[in-house]
C-alpha cells in the first residue's frame, strides 16, 4: 500500500469511526505507527481531521472531506431518508436535486422506482451535482438536465452565475435540498455560501420543498443560510432525531416525515 492509498484509508477509516487510534490503525494498515502518525499529522494539516493523543477524530471541517468519505455516515439513516423522499414523487414531474449525501440517496431511491424505468421519459431531473447527473444518465426514463458552473471538487457540485442561468430558467414541482445544518428557529444553512444561493435558488423555483436531512443535522449550526423555515413545506429525517425539534418544526408549519 502506497501513501496514496494508505491516506484514503485512513480517511475512510475515520469517517467510518468517527475516531481511530494510532496503534490500531498502523496494525491494521501493516506499517509503523511512526507512519501512522506522520499521515495524520498531514490530514490533520489539510483539515481533514483533528488529531487527539493517540489517534484522531473527525474534524470540525468535516464537511469538507470528499464526498465518498462523507457517505459512510449515517448510510443506512440517508438511505431510508432517501426512499421516503422518492414516495414523494409522481409521474411526469419536475424534480430539483442539489448535491450531497442525502440527496444522492434520493436520486438513487428515484432510479430503483418502478414507474420510473418505462421506455419513455417519465420524469425529469433538474440537479447541479456531477455524481448524481452521472448516475442517472443511463436511465433513459428519467431526463437530466444539469446546470452550469464551476465544480467543488469535493461535493461535486456546481455553483456560481452559469449555475443561476439555467436555474432562472425553470420551473420545479418539487425541490429536494440537502444541507448541512437546519433550525426550526434559523432555518436551513451549509457551509459554502455559494452553495446556498443556489440552494435557496433551488428552493424559489420549486412548488413545494423538501428539506432533506438525518438526525445530527437537526438543532446544528454552519455558515451560510439558504433559506428560512418558513420556506420549506416538508422535512424528512430520520428515527433518531430528537422528538423536541420535530414538534418545533411542526409548530412552524413544516410537515416532518420520519423515515
């Protein structure tokens, strides 16, 4: 195993433990834990990570790690997440997916429904994220339509002015947002303001918005707001979410779908 693969690993590792420890990780990668040390030493310095004594956690910039080592978190959560999502969705729609995890689950839940794999297109998809634009492409009964823009190389996102262009232009029935963070107070944030315009550009096009998220989101904090809870229709989450915020946002109006 090159230091390559030996740093993917350990990414992987941390984002599937949340914590790992120097002398475990070195007798499962087959090397020293002087080796050990220097590779968190270096992905602690790129932020990927926080080191502790001993090991290392997940950092609190966590959100920036590529996306493939942010989906191992709460999998099974964002899958039912992504399933209830797609219930959602009918026949001859307009559908709105920005990027992330949760989202990805429900394009990929979209893919696997049944009514949604004729001949013909039955459904059209409306996304600026690359992952999900390329793993609905083959699917000829779902039409893609991508925006333009400027990629984040870790989320796969679109963003920027090109991005806005197509999304001025269109007309959603449903826009499914995830996010990084949402209050019943404050309302839907994520850590990238540019991100958030065009999230909260995709939530202005849309006839109704479904705020898509598992259970550590709900009650968090991040940087940019995209929009208020006053703008969403439906939050889906998941079992775990804490019964206290789920009355909170349905005294705000928001109907709260637990997968």
């Amino acid at each position: 195993m090159d230091r390559h693969e030996r740093l993917n690993a350990l990414l992987e590792m941390v984002g599937q433990r949340t914590r790992i420890d120097v002398e475990e990780s070195a007798r499962e990668l087959k090397v020293s834990p002087a080796t050990i040390r220097r590779d968190l030493d270096h992905l602690a310095g790129r932020q990927l990570l926080t080191r502790t004594r001993g090991g290392a956690v997940t950092s609190n910039l966590a959100y920036d790690l590529p996306l493939r080592h942010k989906t191992v978190r709460n999998a099974p959560e964002k899958t039912r997440i992504g399933a209830a999502a797609a219930r959602l969705v009918q026949r001859g729609m307009i559908v709105g997916i920005n990027g992330g995890t949760t989202a990805t689950e429900v394009s990929r839940a979209l893919a696997t429904r049944p009514e949604f794999n004729d001949t013909d297109a039955t459904l059209t998809v409306v996304t600026n994220a690359l992952n999900i634009a390329h793993e609905l492409a083959l699917r000829q009964s779902i039409k893609i339509v991508i925006t333009g823009g400027v990629p984040r190389v870790r989320s796969f996102e679109l963003t920027g002015p090109l991005a806005a262009l197509v999304l001025h232009e269109v007309s959603l029935d449903l826009a499914f947002i995830g996010l990084d963070a949402i209050d019943p107070v404050r309302g839907l944030y994520t850590h990238h303001e540019a991100e958030a315009n065009l999230n909260r550009l995709f939530a202005s096009q849309a006839k109704e918005v479904v705020a898509v998220a598992d259970s550590s989101k709900l009650g968090a904090s991040a940087f940019a707001r995209i929009c208020a809870p006053s703008d969403i229709d439906i939050l889906i989450t998941d079992s775990s979410a804490d019964p206290q915020h789920v009355t909170a946002f349905e005294d705000a109006g928001v109907q709260v779908i637990v997968a």
